[in-house]
C-alpha cells in the first residue's frame, strides 16, 4: 500500500535531520539547514494536531491572542469628512427662495419670527438646518413641539437626510462625535431648564399656555452663541402667543417712552424684517412660496378644495376671529395632551395601537369626488369608568375616495382595532358607506342629519369638553380647527337654532368635529356608557 505523500515527506525530513546531526564538522550552512528542518517538523505536528479534532489555533497561536486585547466599540453616529460635504452640498441644493432667506437671517439675527402658510417645507427645512449646524458647528438642538410625536417629526427628516450619506442615526437624544446633542421635546419640558442650545419651537399658536413655556424655553438658548427660532401657522387672536408675535408683549412693564410699534402686516414683513424688540420676523403665505419657487401646490385645486374663510386662515396666514365659535380655542385647548407622555396604554407605532381594549369610531363621509371635501375620522377609547375621559387615539382625513374606498378604510381600521361601535352620518354618498360598511359591521349606528340632530350632537360634544373629558395629542391641529369652525346659525326658516360649518362641495370644514361627535353620542347625556362590555381573553 502507498503510504501518503506527508508520511512521505516526514520520512525525509527526519533522514536529512539524522544524516546532519550525526555530520562531525558541521559547518554553518548545516546549522542553518538543522534549524530550518526543526520547524518543519513542529509545523508538521501542528498539522496531525489540527487533523486530529483540534481548530486554527493549532496551526496559528497568534489567533489564541486575538480577542484577549481591549475592544473598543464602533462609534456610533459618525460622519466623515466627505460624507459632511456631501451634506452640506445636499442641504444647499435644496433650497426654496425663501428657505434661503431664513437660513441667512439665522447668521444675522439671534431671534426669528415666522408666520407660514401650511405645507410649505418649514419642519423640514428647519430640521436639516439645524442637523447640518450640529455636525459643523458642534451646537446643541432642540427641538419643542406641542407634544412628543410632533417633535419627532424633526427627527424623522434628520435621520432620513444621514441616510442619504449612508449613516443610520441612533438614540434619544441623538449625541454625535463631536459633542452636539440634539434633543426632541414635547411640552412636558416646561420644567427642563437643564437643556442647552439653538432653540426650534414648531406651531407655537397651538400650544396652551404658551408664555409659561416661553420663559423655560427662551432660558435655554439664553446665551449669545444661541439662537432662537420660532414658526407657526395662525390659529386665533386670541391665543396667548399673538402678544408676542405683535410686539404687545415687549412694551408689557415699559415705560411709555420704549415702547415700540410692530408692523406686522404682510406687506411690512413679506421679505422679512428686523423689528424694533430684537425679532426678525417674516410672513410666508402659499402665494409667497410659489413666488420663492415652491412648485408643490397646484393653487386654483386649493380654492376649490377649502372656503374662503379657511383658505384665509391655512395659506394666507389670517388669523380666526373664534369669538363666533362654540368650541372656541381656550376651550378645545383644555383637550390637548402630549400624548406619548401621559398615554401609557396606548403603543401608537405597534400593530394594535391600544391592544384589545374596547374603541369608538366616529365617521363623517366625502362627497367621494376628486374635487370633493375630505372624509373625517376618529378612533376613540371611550372612558374605563363613569365620567372618565375619552380620548383620541388615531383620525384620519381622506379625499377623492369613492364609498367603496371609504368603507375598505374603516374596514381596515376594524382590524387594528376593537372595534365596539361605528357612528356614519348617512347623508348623500354616506348612505352607499352605511351599507358597505354594515356587511362588515351590522351594528353600524347611521346618523340622518336634521337640526334636531345636530343639536343634540353638539350639545354633548359641548358636554363632553367643558367638562375637561376629551383628550387628544397637542400636535393634532387639524382637530382643533375643525371644533372651531363650527359656529351658531339658524335654520333656513330661520326660526330654529342650529349649528353649522362650511360644508359645501368646495370645502372640508369640520369634518374631524362632526366625526368625534358621532363617535361621542354613543355615550348617553348622563355620562354613562349605555354599550359596556367585558372582555375575555381565552389562552
């Protein structure tokens, strides 16, 4: 048999190894040739251990010593040089006119005033710029907003602009290497004062109490290196935040003689303006930004699609005078909650937001047509006791949907949902709704609207909130807006009391309101809940 061709060699090695040692006058080259016929043989022994059941270590000992050293974690977050050009290259391309002129009036001024029509790229704009400000500068950000899940919308549109260079942003807050911190806050920060930084405070003129959260908010960007900027889009005159906008709040414990006067109409701060309290302020309406090259709106659709008085307050950035107004804004402001602090039962980004727990759901139909207004709906967690509070968990606004379509979305919403009632009115397309939606749900409740109906409905709304017993996130100002577009009127007989919003083809006022207001009537005047059931869970 012919033995292998290792035998073979070994067999060599060790007769050339025997003939050199027993070699009486060796010379050099022989001890060399000894040495060098040592180590083949150890190598050979390395190799029958390895072939014998052993691992790599046996064929290499330095891999014995490769995880025995201090390993230091990648670091997270990092940005190299190239990748921080490539974003600043990104950020600067992408610059609306007017973007360009607040991005400048943030290197020349400490506070900016922004007043801004919806939609027109102010978070997302203000998000980069300060993530950009952080890597380069190494200044911390923070972002505060109505309520936590606003404030990570900032988040949302700086991790995906680090992604654009192939980083994935990690933590809250998120920490770079270079010492900045960025931290998302929502209004539970009040009494933060620890917190350091550029200051972005989003939609000021929907959060209550704004002047308490000014004094907290301001002392964080108190020193020099710091700026301030605050944008908003106009809710009411009313609101604790139009003194500071106007100027008023600055002459407040002055004397006469500084006093300033603060013109801020639209013609006075179109391009922006350097005001007499140490504000830059500007007034960027729909009509502003398509001058500034914002190419998203198709305008002639937008005076279809919203009444005159909401075109005014959405994109023209007019003030609501609410005084008209049931649901005025005071009132619907007890009702806003920074709900992804206060709602510990509620998990809004797993697939069954509130578990299996009991929920409402109010629908106000579409007119289904493209050109129609917006079909309205809410999810609500009814109280878990008599008198307790509801609580809004989810809403949706759809356009240009036809029945069908309408009745497939609440469908779906049954199926992240326990669903335990659904309120439709049943006027024109929403009788088509109705019926779908009782294949799926027969004890779909239809509401067929009179005055008699719209009374009652309003009335237990009014209940419901002026007794502090709706709930819903402080970032949701599309609910606060539809509560307020519903003002007093009478009939066409003009006899009879009713309540109205604009609620013509053209417009989708108040949509979100009356589909809170079907889901709520589910609950008798007395505050009981006539439909209660018990849940069991078989495992």
């Amino acid at each position: 048999m012919k033995s292998p061709p290792i035998d073979r060699v070994e067999m060599t090695l060790e007769m050339r190894l025997c003939t050199l040692l027993s070699k009486e006058n060796k010379e050099g080259k022989d001890f060399k040739e000894i040495d060098l016929l040592y180590r083949q043989v150890e190598r050979h022994a390395k190799i029958h251990k390895y072939q014998n059941g052993g691992n790599e270590v046996d064929l290499n000992p330095k891999l014995a010593n490769r995880n025995k050293g201090e390993r230091r974690a990648p670091e997270k977050n990092l940005f190299s040089e190239e990748q921080i050009e490539k974003l600043e290259e990104i950020f600067r391309e992408n610059m609306f006119e007017y973007q360009k002129a607040w991005y400048g009036a943030g290197h020349k001024h400490r506070i900016r005033n922004i007043l801004k029509s919806r939609q027109i790229g102010a978070t997302y704009f203000f998000a980069r710029e300060a993530f950009m400000d952080a890597l380069i500068t190494g200044r911390n950000q923070i972002f505060l907003s109505a309520s936590k899940a606003q404030a990570h919308v900032f988040k949302g549109y700086i991790i995906d602009m680090a992604r654009e260079v192939d980083v994935d942003l990690k933590g809250d807050p998120i920490v770079l290497p270079n010492g900045a911190t960025l931290y998302f806050l929502g209004t539970n920060a009040r009494t933060a004062q620890s917190y350091h930084g550029n200051l972005y405070l989003d939609e000021y003129f929907w959060i209550p109490k704004f002047q308490e959260l000014r004094k907290v908010a301001s002392g964080m960007a108190m020193h020099k290196k710091w700026r301030q900027t605050y944008f908003s889009t106009p809710s009411a005159l009313t609101h604790s935040a139009y003194p500071f906008w106007s100027g008023k709040l600055f002459n407040r414990g002055r004397r006469k003689a500084d006093h300033v006067e603060v013109d801020i109409s639209h013609q006075a701060l179109v391009n922006g303006m350097m005001c007499g309290d140490g504000q830059w302020r500007q007034i960027v309406t729909i009509e502003d930004a398509m001058r500034g090259g914002c190419n998203l709106f198709d305008i002639d659709q937008l005076y279809l699609e919203y009444s005159p008085d909401e075109f005014e307050n959405l994109l023209m950035c007019e003030f609501v005078d609410d005084i008209a107004s049931i649901f005025n804004l005071q009132l619907m402001q007890k009702c806003m909650v920074d709900s992804w602090e206060i709602w510990d039962d509620v998990q809004p980004l797993m697939i069954r937001p509130y578990a299996y727990h009991p929920v409402w759901i109010g629908y106000d139909p579409a007119k289904g047509t493209q050109n129609g207004d917006s079909a309205g709906c809410v999810i609500i967690a009814p109280p878990l006791h008599k008198g307790g509070k509801f609580r809004i968990l989810e809403h949706h606004q759809w356009r240009g949907m036809d029945f069908r379509a309408q009745s497939d979305a609440i469908k779906e919403l049954t199926e992240r949902y326990n669903v335990q009632y659904i309120g439709i009115d049943s006027t024109g397309i929403g009788h088509g709704v109705l019926q779908n939606v009782r294949e799926f749900f027969p004890a779909a409740k239809e509401f067929v609207y009179n005055p008699a109906l719209k009374n009652a409905l309003v009335l237990k709304a009014y209940d419901v909130i002026s007794h502090d017993r709706l709930e819903y996130d402080a970032g949701s100002n599309d609910i606060t807006q539809s509560f307020m577009a519903i003002r007093r009127a009478t009939t066409a007989s003009g006899n009879r009391p009713t309540y109205e919003a604009d609620r013509s083809e053209e417009a989708s006022h108040a949509d979100l309101a009356w589909a809170t207001m079907h889901a709520l009537y589910n609950e008798p005047i007395t505050g009981e809940n006539h439909n209660q059931h018990n849940i069991v869970e078989v495992f």
